[in-house]
C-alpha cells in the first residue's frame, strides 16, 4: 500500500488552512501568515519537524523488509536468519602464454601457494610470478593448475624442458572483480624476473571476474535460502551452492552416477569453474544440509573446446586489425557467458560478429571446430573458447 507522505509546502498549507478556519469559527480576525510573521514561522517550525518524523517513519519501514532494504541493512536482515553473508568480487582467471627466444636451459615458473581463510571461505595466493597489464594497471599472480602440460606439483611450479620455446600458465587477477577481464593480448609485462623466459601474453580474453554481490542478488539468494530450509530438498542444495561463492555454475543429478549408473539415495554436481578449493568448500556447504544417508559427490564439468574460424572486412574508417581484434574478444566473451549443459549455435556467432562496429561483411566460410554444425554440451560439459582465428 503506498504511504500518503506530504511535502514541506503542502503541510505549511494544512496547518494555515486549519488556523484560519478554526479563527474564523470563533469569530476572530484573520491571521497573517505573510513571510517573516510570527504565524508562519510557527507552522514552518511544525512542518520541519513533521518532515523529519515522516523522514524516520520511512526510513524504519524500508529497513523492515527485506526488498526495501540496501547495502548494510540488507547483511544484518539476512544475518538474523543465519544466511551466508554478502559474497565478495571474484578474481578473473585465465591462461598466459610464456615464451622465450633461446630455449636451451630449463625455465622454472614458481606459483604462488594458497593459504585458505580463517572461516574457512576462500583463500589467498602469496608467492609466485607475477605478470602485469600492458598499462599497468592490473596485475596477475602465477597459481597452480595441475591440468597444465608443464605443471611440477613438486616444484609448485611451471617447468619448461630445455628445448621448448613457450609454455602455457594459469594466472589470477590480484584485484578482485571486473577490473580484470582484461581483453586479449594485454597482459605483456613480467613483473617478476624469471630466469630464461622473455615474454608473456594471454591468447583469449578474461571474462570470468564478477564484482562484490549485489543486493539483489543477496535479496534473490535469500528467497532460496529460506525455501530450502524446510527440509534437505533440491532448494536446500541450490542455496548451499549459491552460498559458496558468485559466478558458480552447477548441474545437480539425482538417482544415478557420473557414468549415468542408476543409484537411489546418491546425487551429484558438476560445477565449472574448478578448483580444489572451490569444490572443498562447496562439498562442506551440502554436506552440512544433506538428509541422513543420502551420498553424494562433487565432480568438475568436463570442458568442450570451441575452435572458431571467420573471415570479416572492415566498414569505411575502420582499421581491420582493430576490428578483428574486437571480433575475437566479442566471440570469447559470447561462449564465456554460455551456461553449463549449454549449446554454442552456429549461425548465432554470426549475429555477435555483426553486433561489432566497424564489420562490414561476413563470409559464409566460418567454422566451428572446422565445420557448421553447432556444439551442444551435456549437463556435465561446459563449452570453452579454444582457438579463435578472425582474418
């Protein structure tokens, strides 16, 4: 129901209108209420104070529910009903190319070594290369990825064999959010001396960086936060999930095994992106709302490479190097933003490559992991970008 609020002017309005009647009842002489009497200067204190009253009425009123609720006051309203707290921003990830120009010696790339939280939500990486922006203004620290070729676990680090020239890292923004999806080719500075390596680059663009949790994301996550708390049901699992950390996909299946095994009782859930942090934590978060002897797993999605190969022109006043440039980061971005289970059509990327200023044709030739079929992941797959070549 909306409150019937009154301005400053109208309440000022109310009381003379109110005075003079009552005078005029009793047989008085009319009031002056002209700027700088004693009349108005009293309605006026009275129409101050009214506004403030009315000010705090509705400020009370706001910070009552939930969906009227911002920034703080909307933490301490969840925080009464023991829902996990606001996420915070998430770093962007992604791969860099190191290379050098004689590879006759071994070249040792440290990572940094991951120390989890206190409370047991995320953690931090101390150590390692680090690698910067061509402008300088964000900087990326070499972590951990055993699904690199050159990974040394015993080492904690990327070792290149003599005799290779280049060798792929995984890197994480130190500023968490936004601020680093950076586009393609920007990350060109080694900040941090590595013996026998000369140059770093990253092939693809970051999309994968979200900011601090907004209050309507809180205000939506809550909703399922009380709707699983009835009992250990497909809500309760969601809410766990959602609670662990932003930007997570997931696919929950029940009754049956990764290998598709009918197994009454046991559940799984592939999420993407992986780590083995993520997936201790978001393990912890079920397992403290599972039923009683219900199992269950937490397995990474498998990735689906996405090649792309498109010929475009550049419009009048374009320069055509800038203009695939752009193509290229519009592509990675489009199949960054396709969800878990999801489909990467075909004839769509033609739409994202027209959506970029400055295109001007674009060839039927166009492949998609070398022909015109589109990809389409399971529930437990999650399509990548691979190589996107635009010329």
């Amino acid at each position: 129901m909306a409150l019937n609020t009154q301005s400053f002017t109208r309440i000022v309005q109310q009381q003379v209108a109110a005075i003079q009647a009552a005078v005029t009842a009793v047989g008085g002489p009319v009031l002056s209420f002209i700027v700088g009497s004693l009349e108005l200067a009293r309605v006026e204190a009275v129409a101050a104070v009214s506004m403030w009253l009315q000010y705090l009425i509705m400020a009370v009123l706001n910070i009552t529910r939930l969906s009227t609720s911002k920034g703080n006051d909307v933490d301490t309203f969840i925080a009464d009903f023991s829902c996990p707290p606001r996420e915070a921003a998430v770093s962007a990830s992604g791969q860099v190319t190191f290379s050098r120009f004689t590879p006759t010696s071994q070249a040792v790339i440290p990572a940094g070594t991951y120390t989890a939280n206190a409370n047991g939500s995320g953690g931090t990486y101390a150590g390692g290369a680090a690698v910067l922006t061509a402008d300088g203004t964000q900087p990326f620290q070499v972590i951990p990825d055993s699904t690199q070729t050159y990974w040394n676990a015993a080492q904690n680090a990327y070792v290149i064999p003599a005799g290779v020239t280049s060798a792929q890292a995984t890197v994480l923004a130190q500023n968490a959010g936004t601020q680093g999806n950076v586009a393609a080719n920007t990350i060109t500075t080694i900040s941090t001396a590595i013996q026998y390596v000369d140059t770093v680059t990253n092939p693809n663009a970051f999309s994968n960086g979200v900011n601090q949790e907004s209050d309507t994301a809180v205000q939506a996550r809550f909703q399922t936060y009380v709707s699983g708390l009835r009992a250990a049901i497909m809500s309760a699992v969601e809410s766990a999930i959602e609670g662990v950390q932003q930007n997570v996909q997931y696919q929950i299946v029940e009754n049956q095994t990764l290998a598709g095994v009918s197994q009454p009782g046991f559940f799984y859930v592939v999420i993407s992106p992986y780590s083995n942090a993520l997936h201790d934590a978001i393990y912890s978060a079920i397992n403290a709302i599972r039923g009683l002897s219900i199992t269950f797993a937490v397995y990474a999605a498998t990735n689906l490479t996405a090649n792309v190969t498109a010929t475009i022109t550049a419009a009048s006043g374009y320069t055509l190097a800038n203009v695939e440039a752009a193509v290229q980061t519009a592509i990675q971005n489009f199949i960054a933003s396709i969800p878990l289970g999801g489909t990467l059509s075909w004839t769509e990327l033609f739409s994202v490559i027209w959506a970029v200023p400055g295109v001007a044709s674009v060839a039927n030739t166009m492949t998609l992991n070398g022909g015109n079929a589109d990809l389409v992941a399971t529930a437990n797959q999650v399509i990548v970008a691979g190589t996107i070549m635009v010329n």
